[in-house]
C-alpha cells in the first residue's frame, strides 16, 4: 500500500471516529438533560450526589474505536476544572454534580437512583444498551457507511425517549432538581 492510500485510509478512519463521537455526544447530551428535570434525592440530601462511582467505573460502556479519543477527551475536561477530591470519581464537583455532560459513560447516563424516575417508564438497561451500540463496531472500511446511518436511527430514537419522559416528568408536576 503507498503512502497517499495509507493517508487516505488513516483520514478516513478519524473521519469515522469523529462521526461515533458526534451521534454518542448529541444522544447522550439528550438523555442527560432529564438529570435536570429529575429530582436527584441523594443530591439534595447531601450535595454530593448519588452516582458515586470511582473513575475507572465511570468508563462503563465505553468502548470500540472512538474510545481513546473519548477518555482524552473527559481528562481534558477535568483537566480544565480545579477540582478538590471530595468524593470516590474525580469527575464529581461538589454542588454541581458531574461535570461531563455529554461525556459521561453509558453506565453513567443510564444511572438513576431508584425511585427517581418511574422505573416501569424509565428503561437504565436500554439506555445502556443503545448507548454502547453507538460505539461498539469494528470500524471495518465497508460498513462505516451503514453503521452511521443505523447510528443516526439509534439517536434519533433515543432523543424521541428522552423527550417522552422529559414530558411525563414535566406533566406530573415534580419540581425541577439539579445533575447529579
Ligand atoms: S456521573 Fe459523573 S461524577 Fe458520577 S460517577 Fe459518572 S462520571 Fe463520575
């Protein structure tokens, strides 16, 4: 293979990852907003919040290509906060909550303390389940093309969810509450 076409195939290839991390930002980015619609119990209690996991747990779900690029991409964030540890995952900021947003794990994303949202509405395993399909492929040059298109079904499926029990939290008149 000469170098033009090994060049070609490495663009290709950031091109590839650059998309996975796009369609898993805009549906998490989606699913993480009904932490700010939800009440997070633990949160108020105590400021501290209620995922409480240690850092290397808060990867859960993370995985296939864009991986790599998605851990530098939370340390760069932390990176960016002056944080005091306080608490079993750096990435917790006291009175704020998690500063990953659109970041954070599968595992964390679909993590709600129980009661918190109603659990025969609120699906953790299928959040989790369509989060890591996102990123779980091999890359493999001929189905890139096919992959971000089913991405880009799974997001908009998971947007229409999150927006479902936006709604239904919104409706049933439960006061707004901060990330946790
Ligand atoms: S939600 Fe954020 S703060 Fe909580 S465990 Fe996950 S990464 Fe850490």
């Amino acid at each position: 293979m000469n170098r033009k076409v090994k060049a070609k195939d490495r663009a290709a290839a950031v091109e590839f990852v650059n998309k996975l991390i796009e369609q898993y930002t805009t549906a998490v980015k989606g699913l993480n907003e009904l932490f700010e619609v939800a009440p997070d119990l633990c949160y108020k209690d105590d400021g501290v919040g209620c995922c409480n996991l240690d850092t290397a747990t808060s990867r859960k779900g993370i995985v296939g290509p864009a991986r790599s690029k998605l851990i530098r991409q939370r340390r760069s964030k932390l990176e960016k906060h002056d944080l005091t540890p306080h608490n079993a995952c750096a990435y917790h900021k006291i009175n704020e909550g998690c500063i990953l947003d659109e970041l954070k794990s599968p595992l964390c994303t679909a993590h709600y303390c129980k009661g918190e949202l109603d659990d025969t509405k609120y699906g953790a395993d299928y959040v989790f389940r369509m989060l890591k399909y996102l990123l779980n492929t091999e890359a493999r040059k001929g189905n890139r093309k096919t992959k971000i298109e089913s991405g880009w079904r799974i997001v908009g499926e998971v947007l229409d969810y999150a927006d479902d029990i936006k709604r239904e939290v919104s409706d049933s008149g439960i006061e707004t509450s901060v990330d946790g």
